[in-house]
C-alpha cells in the first residue's frame, strides 16, 4: 500500500505539466544559451610580425577569396603591446591593412590616440589618425591635429593642430598651449614646430617660426623665453638654455636685457653627485648702461655704467655618518642692489645679507657644533656689525644617569663676537637641567 500511495503523488505532481510544455522550456533554455554564446566573436589570426593579431566583435564576416575580415560592434583588436577599439574594424590580411571608424580608442604603453578614424598598418604599426588627439604619458603631454600620422612607436608627424602638457579637465582650456601647422614628435626625446603660436587661455600672444621643446626630464635645449614690461626698467626680455650635464648635474644659463637698464644674464648650477653631497647656486650679473627708475636714486649721478652682481647658494656635505656641514652664501656686489634690482619685497627691505658654515658631530653622548656666520650689511649696519666667528657648542638631550630616576641635559656654548670696527665681545653659555616624572603617591586610611 505504501509504495501505491507513493506512485499516485508522483502522478498527481506531474500532471499539472504537460509534457510538450517542458519541452519547449528547455529548448528556450537551449536557444537562450546558444545565443548568449554567440554574442561575441573572435578571430585570431597571422601575421608576418609573428605577433597573432586578435579580433573580438559582435559579429565578424569573413571574405575568404579577398582574405578580408568586417567586425562590427564593439570591436577590439589586440597584438602585442597595443589594442584598439571601435564600432567598425575592416582587416584585410594579405597586405596587412586596417582600418577603424567610430569611437576609435588605440593606445600602447606609451601614447593614447582617439579619433572617428584609423587606418593602420598592422606588421609595422604606422598609420594615420584624422582629426584625432594624442595623449603621452611619460611626458604628460597632449596633442591635437587635423592629421596625425604615426610613423612608429615613438614617432609621429602631426598637421594643424594643439600641443601642451599642462593639465586640464576635459572641455576646459588649458592655461597655456601651442598652436602649430606642422610638428614632429618623438615621444621619448622632443617635438619640433613650425608657424606656431603660443596662447594663453587660447588667446594668441607670441608667434614663433619655429621652435624645439623637450619632452624627456633632463634634455638640453632652449627654455620658452620671457618677454615682459617694467615701469622701472623698461623692456625685457630673457632667453634661457638649459644644458644636461649628466643625470645629477645640470646649469641653465638666461641672458637677458633691459632697455632702460642694461643687459646681463642669470646662472643656475644644480647638483646631486651622491646622496651624501648636493647643492645649488645661482649667479646674476647685470652690465649697467642706465640708472634704474626707482626712488632713492639720483637720475644725475654719474655712476651710471657699472658691473653690478649677486651669488647665492647652498651645499650639504654628509663626510661622515656622523658628521654633517652645510653651508649657505648670500653675497652682493653693492648695498643697493636688492633694494633697487629685485622683484621680492622681502629682499628689498631685508638689513642683511646671510652666509653661515655649520658643521655638526653627533658623539656617543649628545653632539658638538661649529658655526661660522658672517652679515653682509644691507639697508643697515656698517663695519661694526657684529659677526659669529665662530660659535662652538655641546649639546646633552635628556640622559638617565646612574641608574636614578632623573634625566640630564646640557645645553652650552661660546661665541665670539667680531667687527671691523669697534670694541669685540665674547659669550659663554653653560646651562644644565635635571628633569624627573611626577610620582603620584595616594595614602589612603582603613576603613572605620
């Protein structure tokens, strides 16, 4: 009886569900797969660079008598390093041709390009973009043209277009661009122009015949020169060259002329030997023909033509690993030079010029220091100006000692104070501390 009952429930279950209806559930199911399966196509095929090209799509024909493949539909095509996407894709195989339309995306691991057309030789990876831009990453630079023809991995011709690596949002004009009719790239070096302009905001302002721009860190070449206009000192303008000495050490160099001035040039030495001595220096010298137009000066004086200058710097030497001297200089060729010459006010209304020598030696118990600093007087001061020549000390941070539960510290030095003029002064300072933790001791009383 028991097995009855059972056979009865499973004929109740199915009767419910005809047959055919299951069936042609299944065969949807079936249909359903076959056709998710089939969305996406892709062919691989030869190449005579022995790099497989690969082709994804939506759907792909292929003409065998032509040897000719047409991808349509979110088309992507790889081969080695490079892949490309687009709408359209048409390959023909025998002479190694492509050409993409629609939304076309190729990039590398060096530049992307974007455009409504490509059309691409695939064994030599040259090809010719139409209104398209380009984006190179190492260099962060962008370009635009109304052609663009890649000529190799890392060459490219471009027609009547933009260049610039400074950033901007999409749709937003960048600060500053070039506008060209024919440049040369090589992403990895510098690119070349010819009938350009340099605008800013998009607004023409210097025309330039032709010019060669680094694209690599550390290139030699000519920098963007600098036009201007003074009320003081008239007409400016300024052309640097910046020079690569070798990966850690390099010198730009920025002649420059004033038409109610003079004419001079500004040096700027820069250096990095090893991680234990680097530095930098920077030099201007001015030929004086005119006196400035600023207040305070005499436009009668006869003085007007002289050489007239400005050194400063710094360097960091490691000598040892516990020894380590740094050293600054601020000289200039007369008081009046910063308060006349500069542009900062700060500089203009600084008393003093400074230059300082310190060295520092860590002990095995705190560290000792030489100083040496010498005031060059500017907007005040003479020849008894005091000078540090020098100032030594010892310096103990906190110290157990003893065992004790104090700290010990010292902190002292002797300066002697020096001018050319005028009585000298020495100083000694001897200034020891002890320090402890406060001890909170709580006594409390037996309970009542």
């Amino acid at each position: 009886m028991g097995p009855d009952r059972y056979s009865a429930s499973i004929r109740r279950r199915t009767a419910g569900c005809p047959f055919p209806v299951v069936l042609l559930t299944l065969l949807l199911s079936v249909l359903l797969l076959v056709e998710a399966a089939s969305a996406q196509s892709t062919v691989t095929t030869a190449s005579p660079s022995n790099q497989p090209l690969t082709v994804t799509a939506e759907r792909i024909d292929h003409l065998q008598e032509q040897e000719v493949y047409e991808a349509d539909g979110s088309v992507v095509v790889t081969q080695g390093s490079f892949r490309l996407t687009a709408d359209h894709v048409t390959i023909n195989s025998l002479p190694g041709t492509l050409v993409a339309t629609g939304h076309v995306h190729f990039f590398d691991p060096s530049s992307d390009l974007k455009s409504e057309r490509l059309e691409l030789n695939v064994n030599t990876e040259a090809g010719v973009i139409t209104h398209g831009s380009m984006y190179i990453r190492p260099s962060n630079s962008f370009f635009t043209g109304r052609s663009i023809r890649r000529l190799s991995e890392d060459h490219y011709r471009i027609k009547e277009g933009t260049f610039t690596n400074c950033d901007a949002k999409d749709g937003e004009v960048p600060a500053w661009r070039f506008k060209f009719d024919d440049l040369d790239v090589n992403t990895g070096e510098s690119i070349g122009m010819k009938r350009a302009w340099l605008c800013m905001r998009d607004t023409p302002i210097i025309p330039v015949p032709t010019l060669t721009y680094p694209l690599s860190n550390r290139h030699s070449g000519f920098l963007i020169p600098t036009p201007g206009y003074d009320n003081r000192f008239g007409l400016h303008y300024q052309q640097g060259y910046f020079w690569a000495i070798n990966p850690s050490q390099d010198l730009t160099i920025a002649p420059s002329y004033y038409s109610d001035l003079g004419y001079g040039s500004d040096f700027t030495y820069r250096y990095y030997l090893d991680r234990r001595s680097s530095g930098q220096w920077f030099a201007s010298f001015l030929q004086q023909t005119k006196l400035p137009n600023v207040s305070g000066v005499d436009q009668t004086a006869s003085d007007e033509r002289r050489l007239r200058g400005l050194i400063s710097g710094q360097h960091v030497q490691q000598v040892t690993d516990t020894l380590l001297v740094r050293g600054q200089a601020s000289f200039v060729s007369d008081r009046q030079y910063l308060q006349q010459l500069s542009n900062s006010g700060a500089q203009r209304a600084s008393p003093s010029g400074e230059s300082t020598l310190l060295a520092t030696q860590r002990l095995p118990y705190g560290s000792a220091y030489f100083l040496g600093q010498y005031l060059q007087p500017l907007n005040s001061g003479g020849p008894d100006t005091f000078q540090r020549l020098p100032e030594v000390g010892y310096v103990l941070p906190n110290t157990s000692a003893f065992g004790l539960p104090l700290l010990m510290n010292l902190d002292s030095n002797f300066v002697n104070f020096y001018r050319e003029q005028g009585f000298a002064v020495n100083r000694m300072d001897f200034m020891p501390g002890v320090t402890t933790d406060v001890i909170d001791v709580c006594l409390a009383s037996p309970p009542m």
